[in-house]
C-alpha cells in the first residue's frame, strides 16, 4: 500500500465515499493511473525509453460508432469516479488516450492465466504481433519480462502474439482486425497448415455435407462469441487452482453454474455430431465446461474435461505454450488434489518444463510448483 501510495490516493477516498458503488472498469483505473503519472512525470518514464505513451498508435481513423460510444462511456466514468482527484486534458484528447490504451494495453495474467488486471509497458508494446512468435511474454509483479521461444537470428524481427493462437486463421485475423485493426500475413496465416487439424471432422459412414459443416462453424462461432461477451460481463465464473490449493473465482454471478454447464454440454453435443473432440470448437467448450466444473468443486468433472483438452492443445499450440503450460499445471494440482500423485507429479514437471522457457528457471511460480511437489 505504501508502495503504491502515490497512485491509489487517487482512488482511495472515491473507493470509500462510493462504497460497493465503485465499479470503474479496468480500463478506466488505468486510463486514470496514466493521467496521473503523466501529471507527476511530465519526462519520460523508465519504461518509455524507446516508446512514449503519447507516441502509441490510437488507430482512431479506423473506430467505429460502437466502438467510439463505448470509449465515450468510458469517459463519463473517469469523470464520475475520478473528478476530485485528477486533472483531465479535453474530450479529444481522452479519446485519444482510451484508443491508445485499448490498442496497446496488455491483459495480466497468473500461471494458469487467470486474469489478475491490465498494464502498459510502452517498451513493450513496439513488438509486432506474428502467429508464429519468436518470443513470450511473461510477468514478475508489475516487470514485463520478454524472453526467447525460438532461435532468434541477428537482424531479425522479434515477435509476439495479441492473441489467443488456438483459433483457425479466420478467426485469428478476425480478431485482429476487430482489436487491431490488421490482418497477419505470418507463415501460419498465409499456408493455413494447421487449419485441417484444428478444424477436424468426424469420420462417419455418411459424411456430413460441406453445408452441414459451414453451419456448424458458424454455430460454434456464434456461441463462443456469446461467452466471450458473457465473461466481458462478468456472467462466466473461472475457478483456478493457485499455489497447491483449490481456490475458488469470486466473479459476480448472474447465472447459475448449472446453467452454464448445461449449456456447454448441449453445445458439446450438438457440435460432437459433426466435429472431432480435438476440433478447436469442442475444446473452447470443453475449457469453459472444466472453469465451471472447478468453480462448484467437482475436481473429477474438471479433470475429465482437462484429459481431453491437453493432447490437442499441445498440437494446436505453438512450442512453449503458456496455454499447454497452465493445462499441465491445472490437471497436476487436480490429480494431487484427488490423491493421483504420480500421475500428479509428471503433469507438474511438464508444466515446469515449458514455464522455465517461458518464465524463466528463477520465476516465483515455478518455485511455488516445486514447493508443491516437495509438500507432496
């Protein structure tokens, strides 16, 4: 708290006269935090040597009306949440900034990539994004760290991925059109070699039609994206193993686990009757069923659903994954939990054998994990 002192004052009176009535979004907070720190540093920080903030690229040509009314929405509630304590630049300006946060921004996340809040790290954000990255993101605290995946040749361009890399090309660039405003011409995006896999079929007697398949894409894509807004909303629960115990998410919840659970499972049905269990689709699913599964505490139904979800995560998934990384990490703590040990162990050591890469060996979490295996 004294540490942070300088920042949370900011917030620490609004937090106590609003009570449970502060609810700024993450996005605000942060917009809020940049404001002050520009204020108090009007030179450049240590983490803008090679990037300013107001160097950002905000792509503000390129923003649509819903996309403007929410950075608008955005705006009235740093005012409502923030007027006694920050001194702001003119309506232009912050729609500048909330576009440049929005663009540049980066998503904290802990070892089994439950989401913990938002940053920027300007120097990091002049890394251009590839399908096919040479290098992995990871934090200690509040330190971006970037570290090698891949040989990296002198003079050649370091890449990282904005996006979840499990999706077929269509919707990767999709997506990166939607928050980016790009298209990726990576390797990956260009052959589209993994999209067979990851887009696999039943092989039944009867074939389904290229029609049927269509449909069912588009189905599945309608649904992930209704989840993907659900959790925006904080409708979708993740419960997450921390530390060697079962910890259990504290999201507001406006539907019913069971509900959700039934909705993954006829979800899984409806789309099992055309796509492979290793088709990306299933396995968005899947991980959504297994979220719930650990928020009610039914280890065996979350490890039943994690047991489909590795092998194929770990061919879809580049090398170094920290998805393959959190899937091993999730399905030792549940087998330590329900007494599997050995089997427990091996999930733990994979686990830690991609987060050495990706975190390095001297990171916190991997001596938690191998706290874990000593206490066990």
């Amino acid at each position: 708290q004294k540490e942070d002192w300088p920042m949370h004052k900011l917030e620490c009176s609004a937090m106590c006269a609003f009570g449970q009535n502060w609810n700024p979004s993450e996005t605000v907070r942060l917009t809020a935090r940049i404001l002050a720190k520009q204020k108090t540093h009007p030179e450049r920080t240590q983490s803008e040597k090679l990037l300013a903030v107001k160097e950002f690229e905000s792509h503000l040509d390129k923003l649509d009306n819903e996309k403007r009314e929410l950075i608008q929405n955005d705006i009235a509630a740093l005012h409502h949440f923030y007027s006694k304590h920050l001194e702001y630049p003119d309506n232009a300006a912050l729609v500048v900034l909330f576009a440049q946060v929005n663009c540049n921004g980066f998503t904290i996340e802990d070892e089994e990539l439950s989401h913990l809040g938002s940053a920027i790290f300007p120097d990091v954000a002049l890394m251009n994004h590839s399908c096919c990255p040479n290098v992995i993101v990871t934090y200690k605290g509040t330190l971006a760290e970037v570290r090698a995946v891949k040989e990296i040749e002198p003079g050649e361009e370091v890449f990282t991925s904005y996006i979840d890399l499990l999706y077929p090309t269509e919707d990767r660039n999709d997506r990166l059109r939607d928050s980016y405003f790009f298209t990726c011409d990576c390797r990956e995006c260009v052959t589209k070699e993994k999209d067979k896999e990851k887009l696999e079929i039943r092989k039944l007697t009867d074939p389904p039609s290229a029609e049927t398949v269509r449909d069912m894409i588009k189905y599945a894509r309608n649904v992930i994206e209704e989840f993907r807004r659900a959790k925006h909303y904080k409708y979708i629960l993740c419960g997450c193993l921390m530390r060697g115990h079962l910890v259990i998410g504290c999201l507001d919840l406006f539907v019913p686990p069971s509900e959700l659970l039934e909705i993954c499972e006829l979800s899984l049905d409806k789309m099992g009757a055309v796509f492979e269990d290793s088709n990306v689709y299933m396995l968005h699913m899947m991980y959504q069923a297994m979220g719930v599964c650990l928020y009610v505490q039914d280890w065996e139904g979350a490890l039943r659903y994690g047991q489909k979800i590795i092998r194929p995560y770990s061919k879809h998934y580049p090398s170094y994954s920290l998805n393959v990384a959190s899937m091993w990490l999730k399905l030792g703590r549940l087998y330590m939990a329900l007494e599997n040990r050995t089997v427990g162990v091996k999930a733990l050591k994979r686990a830690i054998a991609i987060m050495e890469v990706a975190h390095g060996k001297d990171h916190p979490y991997i001596s938690e994990i191998k706290k874990e295996l000593e206490d066990h």
